[in-house]
C-alpha cells in the first residue's frame, strides 16, 4: 500500500512541493483562494517567526492561570512547573508532526484532514476544532475585556467599577468586553502578514512585563524566599498523584488545538528546519518560563494577601503604583490580543471556510468565530479553576487528541508523508472515499473519542460538586480513563484507524 506523488505536484526547495504549472483548482465546493496550497515562493517564515508565534501566543493570561490555577488547586511551584513543562514537552511531539504536512505541501489544517477524513468528512475535525477555539475566543475576548474593565477603574474612579448591575455583571464590565471584541475584529480583517509583524514585536514586551509583575510582588513579600517556600497543600503522596494526572491531561489539552491546526502557520515556513527548530525552541521553554513566573508570582499573592491570587488582572488592581498598574494591564490586553487571534481565530477562519468554500472566506469565519465566541458564555467557564482546568481542558484535550492520532497515523504510518497535492480538492481523487467520507477515520474517532472522554466526571470539594458531569462519570465504568484522556484518546484512534485501514484498505492507499 504506497502512495505517490502525483505529476500535477512538483518538488520545491528543501523538500517542499508545490503546484505544478497549469495545474487549477477550480471546484468552488472544495477551494477558495484562502484555501488552496500556498506557492513556494511566499512561504517565508523563519525560525525567528515560529519562535516569536510561540512566545506570543504562550505568554498570555490563560498561560498564566493555567500555572496559578495549579496553585489554587494545592500545588508547590515545584509541582506546577513540573507538570507544565512535562505537558509541553508531550504535545510537542504531535504539534511537529502535523506541522511538517504544512510546510511540506502548503495546506491548511482542514485541508490536510482530508486525507484521512475524507474531502467532506475532515469537516468532522474541523468544525470540532474550530467550535473549540470559538470557546477559546470567548475565554480571552472576557479576560481582555476585564483588562479594559480594571483600566477604567484606575481611569476613571468608583462610578465605573461600582456601575449598576446587568446580567450578573456592571454594565461597564460589558462594554468592556464589546470594545475588545471589536480591536480583535479591526486586527483581524488585516490578514495573515499583519498578524506576524504583530507577534513579531508583542512576543518579549509580554516577558517584560511578567517579570516586572514578578519583581513588585518579590519586593512586596520581602525578597524571593517567601514566594519560594509556600509549601505543597498535596505533598507528594496519593494526593498528588490524584491531581497530577489530570492536570497533566488539561495542561496537554491546553495545547491539543494547536497540535492539529498548526498546518495553518506552518503552511508559510520557508524550510522543515525552521518550522522544527522554531517551534521547539518557542513552545516548551517559553510556556515554561512564563509558568514559573506564574507559579512564583502567585505564590507570592498568597504570602501578602493570605490567599492565592490566580487571576493576573485582579492582582494588578492591587498595585500601590497607579502607573504600574496602567502599565500592567496595556501588557495584559497585547498578551490577550496575540494569543487570541493566533491560536484562536486563525483555525476557525479556515475551518468554517472549508465547510462553505464558495460563501465563506477567511474573513467571514473569523467573524462567525468572533460570534459564537460570545454566545457560548464564557465568563462561566473562566470562573473557576476546577471547571476550568479538569472539566473544560481535560475533556477537549481527549476529543483532540483522538483527531490528532488519526492524523499522525494516515500521514506518518501509512503514507509516509506522501499525498497527491491536486486530489485534495477533487471529488474525483483518492481522498473521496465513500461519497466524501472515510469511515475508518469516523469509526476510529467515534471509539477513541468515548474511551476518552466517556468517563468524564467532575470533581467534589467540600460536598459541592465541581461541574456539569456526574461525581461517578458519564459512563462509570470509563471513570479511570478519564484521568488520561488525550493519551487514551490519541493511542486508541492510532492504532484502530492502523488496524482498519490495513483490514479494509480503501482506494486512497494504491498507487
């Protein structure tokens, strides 16, 4: 079972292919100039690029509550730290793998899981991933928007913070919201390029400002000690292990979205090299660094005020120095602005553009991200580290993660990084399988994805129950899965999708 480049598909430099000249995608339904493969000649960005990606998008607010929320949860630093940088280093793994079919070939995400999926079947991940990053959106739209809310308290006194209630919030609070929702959108009709020159210089001035946060709090607390001796409430017994695992799986599933649409960025890489090199050196390190000043901070917050703090705005309306915090928050908007439109509008753009080619461009599906991101009520999942954490991060980690074994199956396994460029958009090539759709790939989804998040349950602190899922879990006999989802989930969907595709091997995989 082989499959070959085909004539209508040339090498380029380094190993990438393009197009072969005359070559035209026409078919409305499967192509659209947002789309179809970048040419060679405009896939540009170099190691600096990915790695400035990395750092803008793992230098922002949810980074930083994803490390601090560890901390409310019970977690050392020591603890935090380490089961960060262990979930990065993880899900490193699949984002290069899935990320080389982009620089490789010039595709998008959607595009790319039509060769497992199916032309109309990779609709199945897509719009999966890209209602995910919708949820995503509307998480860091809120967190940008309360940055604006605690700027015009600073601003303008009392009367703003304190304005009348609507909805469970001051009405402020909301149009705070709406205006940072609407800079996104500005930013986001500029396109691509825009978006790199904007990571390109928002990446350190983010560091910058963590590590100022950092040296008020140490300067507060009466030097580093305080902040690095706030003990473990779990030590390293059975009551660590019960919160690693899970926490593990919802720090991986931070990232699990990334890992299957980087073909989106990677699409513009001018070499395999830059893309690897970029990315390695951009995601583990960073999102590291950025969680022991995360960890180190909070820690700190609990030393002054007897509490942790988690949530980086709250703890900058507690600055003595009005400057300071002024400073402080303008850093948290340009945080939240790189990350959410990088990681969080940019997939969904493509992926509803791949449902309707014909009616919706690149412009059009960050729009409708922009509105499902509001509808889906974000500020409820924000509020609280166990929802946020183990129910939201844990059970999108074990649904993603079943997409992303399927894709590292069929591309690395079992066609050995070879497709046929032209046959992704045809209904007439290898990819249709039956009337657009590959079962093995659905079946694989299906199994993986019920092993994984079938026994999702929700936690119990102090007899009140931590979620939308039952204590015992969705399906009780799943529960101790349920703890690690993403691995359950990309293991199973690799080996099923494997073992159907070498059982019942469709068309797609003869030469």
């Amino acid at each position: 079972m082989s499959a070959t480049a085909p004539p209508t598909a040339t090498p380029g430099e380094q190993g990438r292919i393009d197009l072969a000249e005359g070559v035209v995608l026409d078919d409305a339904r499967f192509a659209n100039p947002d789309l179809i493969p970048v040419p060679v000649a405009k896939r540009r960005w170099n190691t600096y690029n990915f790695l400035a990606l990395w750092v803008g998008m793992s230098h922002n607010i949810a980074t930083w509550t994803l490390a601090s929320g560890l901390v409310a949860l019970g977690m050392d630093w020591k603890q935090s730290v380490l089961t960060i940088a262990l979930a990065n280093l993880i899900v490193l793994a699949p984002v290069i793998l899935n990320g080389h079919a982009g620089t490789r070939y010039g595709i998008p995400f959607p595009v790319f899981a039509r060769a497992s999926f199916g032309l109309r079947g990779a609709n199945l991940p897509a719009v999966i991933r890209a209602l995910v990053a919708c949820v995503w959106f509307g998480i860091q739209t809120w967190i940008g928007g309360g940055a604006i809310f605690a700027l015009g308290g600073k601003a303008f006194g009392h009367w703003w913070a304190d304005a009348s209630v609507v909805g469970g919030q001051p009405w402020t609070e909301w149009l705070s919201f709406a205006v940072f929702w609407i800079i996104q959108v500005i930013v986001i009709v500029r396109g691509m390029d825009t978006l790199r020159r904007f990571e390109n210089w928002a990446a350190p001035l983010v560091l910058v400002g963590a590590i100022g946060l950092l040296a008020w709090v140490g300067i507060k607390a009466g030097g580093m000690g305080p902040l690095l001796s706030q003990p473990s409430k779990l030590g390293w017994g059975s009551g660590f292990w019960k919160i690693f695992f899970p926490s593990l799986m919802g720090m991986i599933g931070f990232w699990s979205t990334l890992s299957l649409n980087i073909p989106d960025f990677t699409r513009f890489g001018g070499s395999q090299r830059a893309q690897a090199r970029g990315q390695a050196l951009g995601l583990p390190t960073t999102m590291t660094l950025f969680s022991l000043l995360a960890v180190l901070v909070t820690s700190g917050s609990q030393a002054l005020f007897g509490t942790p703090i988690w949530d980086p705005v709250q703890l900058l309306t507690r600055l003595d120095n009005v400057a300071g915090t002024l400073i402080g928050l303008f850093v948290v908007l340009i945080a939240t602005l790189s990350v959410n439109i990088a990681a969080n509008v940019v997939s969904p753009a493509y992926d509803f553009s791949n449902l309707l080619p014909k009616l919706v461009g690149f412009r059009t599906g960050a729009l409708i991200t922009g509105v499902i991101g509001v509808v889906i009520l974000p500020w409820k999942l924000y509020s609280n580290p166990n929802t946020y954490i183990f129910t939201w991060l844990g059970t999108v980690g074990g649904l993603l993660g079943t997409v992303a074994g399927i894709l590292i199956a069929d591309y690395w396994v079992l066609r050995r990084t070879r497709l046929a460029l032209d046959e992704l958009y045809r209904p007439s090539g290898r990819y249709w399988y039956n009337g657009g759709w590959n079962w093995r790939a659905v079946v694989s989804f299906v199994v993986g994805g019920l092993l994984a998040v079938g026994g999702s349950y929700s936690s119990v602190v102090d007899g009140v129950k931590q979620g939308p899922f039952p204590a015992k879990g969705l399906i009780p006999f799943l529960q101790p899965l349920a703890d690690y989802g993403w691995a359950v989930g990309l293991g199973a969907a690799f080996v099923l999708y494997i073992a159907l595709t070498k059982l019942a091997p469709p068309k797609a995989y003869s030469s």
